[in-house]
C-alpha cells in the first residue's frame, strides 16, 4: 500500500479511481441500467457536484456512488478507499475504533463504515455448493463468546456455535447456528456441501450419520490426540478458526450475535482472497460494494443495521 496515493488523500481522485474499478467501459445508470454513452451526460457546472451524471432513457442523475453501500455518505470518498483497504490488508481485522482514530472521522460513523465494508464483502448467495469430485472439504465447529467466569455476572451471554467448511485449496464458508446437532448440521451440509466429496471431521459423535451421505467421510480422533493420519486432518478448517479468533480477541474483544455474520463474511472473504494483493483485494471489495445498500436503522425496530438488496 502506498499511503501517499492521491486517491487516498484527493476525493476528486478517488472517484474518478473507483469510477475505473466499477464502470471500465464507461459509467453505468444504477437506476435503469443503461449503458449507451450517447444516452449518458455528465453534468458540469458551478452548481453541480463532481462527478455526477445524468441518464436520457430515465432521466435520472447518478454518481458512482449511488445504489452502493457509500450511497448519501457525508464522509470523503478518499477516505473510504483507504479505509477499504484497510480492512481488507489486516489480517484479523480493523477495530472501528482505530479506523475513527486514523480517518479522524467519528466513532459511530466508523462503525457503520465498517459495517458497510462488510456488506460489501458479503456474498448474498451461494450459487453451488463447495467442493465435488475428487475434492476434500473439512468441517469444524467453534464457540465466540465471553468466558464461562464473567457469566457468573448474569451480563455475559452464551457462546455462540459457529461452524466452518472450508474445502482445501478452496474456499470457506462460515455460518453462526443455534445448536450442533444432527438436525441443524445436517441441513447445512445438504445446502452447502456436494455429495461427491470426500468429508473430512473430528470424532464428534453427530458427523458419522452425516457422512454417509458423501462420497467418502474420515475422522480424526482429537480425543486421543490424533491430528494426522496421511491426509486425514482437519488442521486446514482449524487454521481459519485460529485467525477468526485472533480478530474476535485481539482486535474486536466483543461481538454481538445480531452482527457475528457481518464478521464472519468479513474474515470469509480475505481468505478467500488470501491468494491475490492486498490492493486486487480491496478492489474486489469495491466491485461487491455495487447493488447493496446498508441503512443505519430500521424505523420499526430496534435493530441497528437494515440490509437492502
């Protein structure tokens, strides 16, 4: 990252780059999906913002910021882009609170930033399911949440499950459940995981009905401190678990269960991603950003975040 890029510190700079990254063959109506640019005028003008322009077919001004999740943000857009990047070169994450303190911008306006960012790294839905033939995908579950000690005090909430499939040399996806049990691990195998695998789990008593459901399932026995047996292991799902909780303890210390999928989706995506720059990251980051919006609060709830698709 090169911190004395114009495009982190000019805003005009920053949208014309983001301009490039979302529109490479010239700008795109958010509101009709029009892309003739005989039917597209920039408007220029002293009364006129830079940067927005005007579709003939629905007449309509846009910018490149509109039907994003950086839609009717007051903050600068140089400062999204660095603060982008950010989130997606950190490792195990960046606390809103260091994003106020480095942007210089408020604290609540940090959060919700961030929250965005993650919106924008989440896949809204899952075309097919991981792994098939020949392939091997791992499965492992986690506990987030405060220490047994501190919930003597009534004010710390149980762990929460979060379970992992990871398929080597691939990709992870990660999901938040109520409880680890047959059922609920069963629907979510179905759903996300090809039959033609070859499933790979701990000795956990739920996993062997489950696994006579794929091509072929093998265990590892971590009651009797077994962790390798050839390629039989599960250390791939247990390293993503280990960088999930770095994040959780060193950088965030607490997250809600209303928000555990945000993060999720946030440490999903950068080991997906793990394989290009921290700056291709980042610029995928942008590319997802396109047809989301994220709303700070619902009008008839108490929840704090509200997803549009």
């Amino acid at each position: 990252m090169n911190i004395t890029d114009p495009i982190y510190s000019d805003e005009n700079k920053a949208r014309e780059h983001l301009e490039s990254i979302q529109w490479p063959n010239g700008p795109i109506c958010p509101h009709c999906g029009n892309v003739d640019p005989t039917r597209i005028t920039k408007l220029e003008g002293k009364s006129t913002r830079p940067g927005v322009y005007k579709c003939k077919e629905c007449r309509k001004p846009f910018s490149v910021t509109v039907g994003s999740v950086m839609e009717r943000s007051h903050i600068p857009l140089n400062k999204w882009l660095l603060a982008m990047h950010l989130m997606n070169a950190s490792k195990k994450g960046m606390s809103a609170h260091q994003l106020h303190r480095t942007l210089d911008i408020g604290y609540q306006s940090a959060w919700f930033m961030c929250h965005r960012i993650r919106e924008a790294m989440r896949i809204k839905k899952f075309d097919t399911p991981l792994g098939g033939k020949f392939k091997t995908v791992e499965v492992d579950e986690t506990y987030i949440g405060g220490k047994a000690t501190n919930r003597k005090s009534r004010k710390v909430k149980p762990k929460r499950a979060v379970v992992a499939l990871v398929q080597r040399d691939g990709d992870v996806r990660s999901f938040p459940i109520k409880a680890v049990n047959s059922r609920t691990m069963g629907a979510l195998l179905r759903k996300q995981v090809s039959k033609k695998v070859h499933l790979m789990t701990d000795d956990s008593n739920i996993y062997p009905k489950l696994g006579k459901k794929f091509n072929r399932h093998s265990t590892v026995n971590h009651s009797i401190e077994e962790y390798v047996r050839g390629d039989v292991y599960t250390n791939t799902v247990e390293n993503y678990f280990s960088i999930l909780k770095r994040g959780v303890i060193g950088t965030f210390h607490h997250i809600s269960n209303q928000h555990l999928p945000m993060y999720l989706a946030e440490f999903d995506f950068r080991y997906n991603a793990r394989g290009v720059s921290d700056t291709e990251r980042t610029e995928k980051a942008i590319r997802g950003a396109v047809g989301k919006r994220l709303l700070y609060r619902q009008p008839d709830t108490e929840k704090v975040v509200q997803t549009q698709s």
